[in-house]
C-alpha cells in the first residue's frame, strides 16, 4: 500500500508545493513546528533514509540544500535546521525547518496552527524564489 508521501507525490492528496524534479518533492508540513516548515522526499518509496542507494541519498541533500536556501530568503530565521526522524511515515524524508533557536526544532512541543491562506502564501513565497 502506497504511503501517505506517494499519494501526496501522485496527487491523490493535496498538498502546499514547494519544489519538484523528477526524483524529489518538497511541500510545507501540514503541523509545522515554525513557518516554512518544510518535507523533502525522493519520488521512490523506501521506508528509512539510510536504505536508499547512494545516488538517490546525494541527490535527496543536494535538492533539499537547493530548498533550504529558498526558505532562508523568504522566512526570516537564523538558519534552516535539517531533522531526520522518520518514524511518523513509513517514506523516506527530510524536515527543514526555519530556527531562531534549539528549541525551535523540539516534535514535542505544540505545532503551529495556521489557515490554508497562509500555508498558501508562505508556500508561493519559497517557491517563487526556488525557481
């Protein structure tokens, strides 16, 4: 059975998009833990990060730099953190998310809630700047 992440790649699911290739997908976490809390995934479906042939794991942080550095330009932060948890999703994935500080990339603490407005706004604004 296909997992949430593919369903979201084929459109069976809708999602905020931030950039795709042919091998990658990145679109904003839908329970941020900061704005322009983003998922980087490759497009294959291979449960944990560290099974994925070595091509595809180069091409996965070059593409999820290439992502980082267009929220840094859009939401204002200290640096963009990179989390690799992979225990929520049965697919392979990257966080990235905008810090102030440490805590800022704490899964314990409450996420943010916001409207489909602005998720929509801070998702045109990285993308717009990743392109």
């Amino acid at each position: 059975m296909a997992s949430i992440f593919t369903k979201i790649i084929n459109g069976e699911i809708p999602s905020y998009k931030i950039a795709e290739d042919e091998n990658y997908y990145a679109f904003l976490d839908i329970n941020p833990l900061a704005k322009g809390h983003t998922l980087v995934i490759p497009k294959i479906e291979v449960d944990y990060l560290f099974d994925l042939d070595d091509d595809t794991l180069k091409g996965l942080t070059a593409f999820s730099k290439r992502v980082a550095k267009a929220i840094d330009k859009v939401i204002e932060c200290k640096r963009v953190g990179v989390v690799v948890l992979g225990l929520e999703v049965p697919h392979a994935h990257i966080h990235l998310i905008p810090l102030n500080s440490e805590s800022d990339a704490c899964f314990s603490k409450p996420k943010l809630k916001l409207e489909q407005e602005e998720f929509q706004e801070i998702a045109e604004k990285i993308k717009a700047v990743f392109e």
